[in-house]
C-alpha cells in the first residue's frame, strides 16, 4: 500500500478581484468579486514507502501548494489525501507524528531560544525518549554539524546555520514520510553539498522523500523518480534516468587541436555529428547523440586525424531537460 | 501534558530575552498608573465620588494595574506575526492543539508578569501607605478572581488574535480591543462612573472579567452573593470563550490560504 496517496487532489483558491487604485476597493466593498486561481488540478500521486521523489515545475506552479494539502495544512477542494491509510485533517495528531515538513523559507525554530531548547522543545512536542533523541542528534550532527549552533539563539542564525537547524527539528520525531520544500534555498554551495548528504543517508534509512526544488542539482543523483507539474496539473511521473536516456542524449565533444583542421574534413570524418568551430582558430565542437556514436569512438576518430591538445564532454543535465519543458519545447510521457 | 509543559518552560526562558522591551513598556505603564494616583488623589482629597475614597482607589488603581499586567506581554504578537506571514503552516504539522499551546506560552510569561506587580504595587504602598486587605472568604474570592482572570484574559487576545485570519494587519485589531477593553473592563475608571446602562452592559460583558471583578471584591464593595454572582459570570465567559475560540480557529483555518509558490 502507498504511503501517500493523493486522488483528484484540488485546490482552487479565490482572489478578491479589485479595480486598480480607491475606486476599485470602493467599489470591492460593494460587489464583491472574486476569481477563482485553480492551483493544484486533480493531481494523482502515490508514493511507496521509501521512496525519494523530485516534484519540480515552474514558479507558481502547484508545488507547495501540493505539499501543504498532502500535510495536511490545506483542506483540498476536492479530492482526497491519506497519509499511510490515515485523513490529514480527521486524524491531524497521528499524522503529525509520522511526517515531517521542512519549508526552505519558513522557520519553526524559537527566535528567542537558543537552537537546542528549541529542539528540545520538539523533542518533548513530539515525545520522543531522551536516550531516542540523543542518538537522533548525534546522527544529525555527523552530518549537519550541529554542534556549533546548538547553542546560538534563533535569530542569530545564518541562514546555512537556520537550515541545518531547520533540517534537524523536522526530523526530531523520526517521521515515516518527510516533505522538503525548497530545503537549499539561497544556501551556498559547501552547505548545499552537506544538506544534500543528509537527505541521501536519512533515504537511504529508508524513509520515504518528496523533494520540491528548484536546485535540480538536488534531485540528481538522490531522487529515481521524477514528477514534474505544471499549472497544477502533473505533466510528467516517471523515472528520472529514463527521461535523461530518452531526452538528453546529446553530447558534446570540445576538442582543441594543435593546428586549425578545416571544418569539411572535420565533417566527412564524423558522420553523424555535428561539427562547429569555436570561438579560436584550434577549438571544436562536436555533437552526437550518445547511442549513435560513443565519446571514444569520436576521440579516436580525431586523433587520427589530427593531434588533439585537449577534449572535454559535456552532458547535458536534467536541468536543461525540464527548462525545455517548462518551455513548451518537449513533451515528456 | 509533557508538550505543554515544555512550551511553558520555552517561554518562560523566552521571556528574559524581552526583558528591556518588557522595561520599556512598563515605563508606560507605570507613568499611566503614576498619573491616575496623582489625578484621583486630587478629585478624592475632600469628599468621596460615587462612594469611592483616596486609599480605595489607590487600591482600585493597583489591582487594576496587576490585572491589566498579567498575560499582557508576550505571545500575542508573535501568533499575530505567524498567521499573517503563513508560519502558522508549521505550527498545523504538530500534534498538541493549536489553543492549548498558546495558553501554555501565555502561562509560560506569567512569572516575570508577576516580578513586575510585586516590585510596582511593592513600591507603591511604600510611598503612598498601605491598603486594607479583605477578609478571608472575600480574600479567597479575590485571589480566584486573579486567576480566572489568566484563561479569560488569555481567551479575548487569542480571540481577536484570530482575526488576524482575515483582517490581513494586527495593529488595528490590538488598538480596537484595547479601546474596548479598557473603557468595559474598569481599568480607566471604574464601571460605578459609567452611565447606568453602559455600566450595566459591562458588568454582565466579558471584560468586566479583567479588572472590575477582582477590583471589586479586594476592595469589599462588592459581598457575599453579589460577589460570587461576579466570579461566577467570570468563569461562564472563560468556559464560553474557550469553546468559543475553537469555532473561530475552525472558521480562520477553512480561511487559510497560506501563502507562497
């Protein structure tokens, strides 16, 4: 059985519709108007227990939208949520103990407490044991190096320190599900590296992982499967390997020779691929698609043309995958 | 249990981090209840007004300003900040019910409340004389007053906190209430010097909860069953109040748009 399991799961939300400037909220307070904005639009996802999930889309999209009604902050429109069988509304308290919520941009450490009274605060929130918590921490600040914040007061922080902090308070309670919502936000690469480590040993202990990012160096690497959506709507659900075979399978080649090699002969000796000169006189680049022609087939194809000084190929990431879908140039599934 | 006691722990270390704003208010405070003493006891130095004397109201003005004290500092601005901002998301992941919780913070703040009454009231009798205090069964009555006066006081913020789910600004809402507050509850003057049918709404109204009841009783002019009619009515608004709010919070939270991509 799924661990969560979302059917025709909707959220429509009503915007006041004003006039521009007084008059218009004058006249708002007479007749009042309202658009309904369709945020998440009959979203079907299950997800097994363990599983690491990347649900990325654009800005505006649905994402925490989706994250809030599957924790049960939101009451969906229509549709229905049971987290491991169970309401996330009818049964917030029980739910509450088995998932946990990180929002990049929210904190749920006490700004006037240092970092580990807040923590301690969850821990009894939460009732976990004492000798259940000190392992948990300690497990934590293997990775997180909690150490050096625990004793600094909240709002003292930096915002890598909040994370960290963040991070570790979500999980205080060990939840059998957890939800990052942009959790490397404005973080800068060393402390990225570090979360992104953390998020591989608390999947890899089995608990079950849906990642909301913008950063697809996140998901890469951590999560197998990929659900992209786009105004509200999942557009895309399946393996994030498979979408990198089938959709970036261009690679490229950067070569520099010794002596410039009219680009013709560059041509007639490469079928297949693409070939263009760069911004010097020396410098190649050649495309191809990886199951028509390997990288080393095509090095040693120059090299016995001509002395190769450097090369160095290029794979296109999932990141540029999903920018072309978000732009309308691919459609997956 | 063992939740809210650990809230009431977290604010309680919490509040000392507020302790130079919490000074700077009670200079605010202290100069409105310095300036009351000053205007009564010239009003009052040759005869009584509506049967008040100078050391009653001297006692009047102290309850008052213990009263007006407790669970007035902290919390609310904070629960304001999280539902306008849409932390309050996180505080909805949490198993332990979003109105306990908030009451365990306001209990939380009551010990550094009370240093500040003993030290205030402590300094004023000793400069203006002592007060009579009441005999034991009203004494009982008052001190009950007191603490029925913790939930009820915490129950009309975290009410009008609420509101914070639609009204989108807080200010107005604490400026509204306040106004209220302090005309109905006797904290600017007592409920005897309103127009009888205001005075009488009043009395019978929530507020009166907040500093008129305990004021009453301390000072004797209120006995026996009228007394007890007044604790009574105290405790009906708290029990109201309280499963009052959870409709509130029901309605706020079906309002919730949290927002955020």
């Amino acid at each position: 059985m799924p661990i969560v399991e979302a059917r025709g799961l909707t959220k429509v939300f009503r915007r006041p519709d004003k006039g521009p400037g007084l008059a218009g909220a004058v006249r708002h307070l007479f007749a009042r108007r309202f658009t309904d904005k369709v945020a998440v639009d009959h979203v079907d996802l299950s997800i097994e227990a363990g599983e690491a999930v990347a649900y990325v889309g654009p800005n505006g999209a649905g994402k925490s939208t989706t994250v809030k009604l599957l924790s049960g902050i939101l009451v969906p429109t229509a549709g229905d949520v049971r987290i491991d069988g169970l309401h996330p509304q009818r049964d917030r308290t029980t739910v509450a103990h088995r998932i946990g919520v990180l929002f990049g941009q929210r904190t749920q450490l006490w700004w006037d407490l240092p970092v580990s009274e807040s923590l301690a605060v969850l821990r009894d929130i939460y009732g976990v044991d004492h000798a259940t918590y000190r392992k948990r921490m300690a497990r934590f600040d293997e990775v997180l190096e909690l150490g050096e914040i625990l004793p600094v007061v909240g709002r003292k922080l930096s915002l890598g320190q909040r994370m960290r902090a963040d991070l570790a308070a979500a999980l205080v309670h060990g939840p059998q599900v957890v939800y990052l919502d942009e959790p490397t936000i404005g973080l800068d690469l060393a402390v990225k590296d570090r979360v992104r480590e953390f998020f591989r040993s608390i999947r890899d202990e089995g608990t079950t992982v849906m990642l909301t990012s913008h950063d697809l160096a996140d998901i890469e690497g951590f999560c197998r499967r990929l659900v992209i959506i786009d105004q509200g709507r999942i557009i895309f659900d399946g393996d994030l390997e498979a979408v990198k075979d089938k959709f970036a399978r261009e690679r490229i080649l950067h070569v520099e020779t010794a002596a410039p090699v009219p680009l013709e002969t560059l041509r007639t000796s490469l079928p297949g691929a693409k070939v263009e000169a760069e911004d010097t006189p020396t410098r190649y680049a050649v495309r191809f698609d990886r199951f028509a022609m390997t990288a080393g087939q095509a090095v040693t194809t120059l090299a016995g043309l001509t002395e190769l000084v450097d090369f160095r190929v290029d794979e296109p990431s999932i990141e540029d995958v999903i920018r072309r879908v978000y732009s309308g140039e691919l459609v997956l599934g | 249990m063992r939740s809210y006691r650990a809230l009431i722990r977290a604010t309680a270390k919490a509040a000392l981090a507020y302790r130079f704003s919490l000074l700077l208010g009670l200079g605010a405070v202290l100069v409105q209840l310095v300036a009351l003493l000053a205007v009564w006891r010239v009003i009052l130095a040759e005869s009584t007004v509506n049967g008040f004397t100078w050391p009653q109201m001297r006692a009047y003005l102290l309850v008052a300003f213990a009263a007006g004290t407790v669970v007035s500092l902290l919390g609310d601005f904070r629960m304001a900040f999280r539902i306008l901002d849409g932390d309050v998301a996180l505080d909805l992941v949490k198993p332990i019910d979003y109105q306990k919780a908030r009451f365990a913070e306001a209990v939380g703040g009551l010990w550094i409340e009370l240093i500040l009454i003993g030290v205030v009231v402590g300094a004023t009798l000793a400069l203006t004389g002592g007060v009579d205090t009441p005999a034991a069964p009203a004494l009982a009555l008052f001190v009950t007053s007191m603490l029925l006066l913790v939930p009820l006081k915490f129950l009309i913020v975290y009410v009008s906190t609420l509101t914070c789910f639609w009204t989108q600004n807080y200010m107005g809402v604490q400026w509204a209430r306040l106004a209220v507050v302090n005309l109905l509850s006797g904290a600017l003057i007592p409920l005897a010097y309103l127009p009888g049918w205001l005075a009488a709404v009043a009395q019978w109204s929530p507020f009166a909860g907040l500093t008129s009841t305990p004021a009453l009783i301390f000072l004797g002019r209120v006995d026996g069953r009228h007394a007890l009619q007044l604790v009574a009515v105290q405790l009906g608004w708290v029990v109201v109040l309280w499963f009052g709010a959870r409709l509130v919070w029901r309605a706020g939270l079906r309002r919730l748009t949290v927002n955020g991509g």
